[in-house]
C-alpha cells in the first residue's frame, strides 16, 4: 500500500502539475501575472508546514539532533549550488533571471529538480503515511506554479504550445523515477531514510525562503502584505489540519 501511495503523489507531482500549469497558463496573461503569486505564497506555506511540523521532528526520533542539523544545514548549503549551477531553480515568473538559460538547460535542471522531488515523496513515505501526505501536498503546491514558470520560458524560446507540454511531460517523468529508485533503495538501506529526510526538509526550507525573500524586498501595499501572509498561513494550516486528521 506505501508503495501505491508513492506511486499516485509521484504522478499528481508530476504528471498532474503539468497538466494543471498548462491550464493555467491558458488564461489571460493579466489574470496570470496576479494569480501566479498567490499560488505561489500558498506553496510557501505547505513548504515550511511540511518540513517545520512534520519532516524534521519525525527525523529527530530517529537519529541524534546534532546529526540531523548537521544533515539539514549541508542540505542547505547543496541546494545553494545546486540553483548556482541552474540545475535547481524555482523561478516561477516567466520573464525571470534565472530562466535566462536556453529552454534546453532549463528543461535539463527540470528533469533534475523533479528527480529530487521523487526522492523526497519516498523517503517522506517510508518514514510514515502522513508525512509522506503532507511531503506529497507540498510537492504538488509549488510544482504547479514551478511548472507555469517552466513554460513561460519555453515558449518565450521559441517552443510551440504543444511541444513545450510534451517536452515537460517527459522532464517530468523523472519523479517517478525518483520516487520508485528512492522506495526500493532506501527500503533495502533504512538508516539513510531520516538523513534523506533531512536533506527534502532542507529542500523545502531553501525553495520557501528563496520564494519569500525576492517578494519582501519589494515594495508591496500594505494590503498585499496581508494576502500574502494569510496565503502563506493558509499553507501552513492546511498542513495542521491534515496532520490533525491523519494522525
């Protein structure tokens, strides 16, 4: 049964985020500039909810605090290198620096981002069903205005509207592959779950405040501050409320 729940959020993470990014991107680009943020400070909020409440607590039943701060700090550190490199990044505008890359290293750093997020919807599994629901809820919330960003740039190289679908269909079937590999090796190797744990925790930490530190350093009204905290909390709580259920 763990293995079919692996299976069904791997392909909502995936497969399904596509599908729905594309959708939203078929939306007058006005409505589409507004309602991108929004999903976008909702997703930072399952992001900390899942990794604060839920990964990194149940990682510290299982090895020595030192061990899993250690763990989530070089987790942090990685995925700062990671994005330098262009093989992680989470831009979700579509004309966005970082997409400044040609739609082949974007659709490569794709495939790579997603391979991760399949390890981290197995290990969030293995450890138990709900956090591997709540690991799940947070890959699906930021994949899909992720995946917004991802066709922006696309298109904006050139991609017609049906090969940059396809292209991201198939850059997107590396979280199967992720979440497959991932439950079998670590359901053979059980030690290295917490620390892969850690590592997903890390993940979340680093796209939530890469995501909320480039809004805060612009000037917002006082009105928009609000939405975007009520987002945000709106994240963070649809956490609690799932936790308080599937627990």
């Amino acid at each position: 049964m763990t293995f079919t729940y692996v299976l069904i959020y791997a392909i909502l993470g995936s497969l399904g985020s596509v599908s729905v990014a594309a959708l939203i991107l078929a939306l007058p680009e006005a409505r589409l500039v507004r309602l991108v943020p929004h999903l976008v400070s909702y997703a930072i909020g399952t992001l900390l909810g899942a990794a604060l409440l839920r990964m990194i607590p149940h990682a510290l039943t299982a090895i020595p605090a030192p061990a899993v701060m250690v763990t989530l700090l070089a987790g942090l550190f990685a995925f700062f290198l990671l994005e330098s490199l262009l093989l992680y990044r989470h831009c979700h505008e579509l004309n966005c620096p970082l997409h400044s890359a040609s739609g082949e290293l974007i659709l490569i750093g794709d495939a790579f981002h997603n391979l991760l997020d399949g390890l981290v919807i197995a290990s969030a599994f293995l450890t138990s069903g709900p956090v591997g629901m709540m690991a799940g809820l947070a890959v699906i919330a930021h994949e899909i205005p992720q995946e917004v960003g991802d066709f922006g740039v696309l298109l904006n190289s050139g991609y017609g509207r049906c090969k940059a679908y396809v292209y991201n269909m198939l850059s997107s079937v590396t979280t199967l592959v992720g979440a497959v590999g991932g439950y079998f090796i670590m359901s053979v190797f059980r030690f290295v779950t917490p620390y892969v744990l850690c590592v997903s925790a890390a993940s979340f930490i680093y796209i939530a405040l890469a995501d909320l530190v480039p809004e805060r350093r612009q000037r917002k009204s006082m009105g928009e501050i609000v939405l975007q905290l009520a987002l945000i909390a709106g994240g963070v709580f649809t956490i609690i409320v799932l936790t308080g259920r599937l627990t």
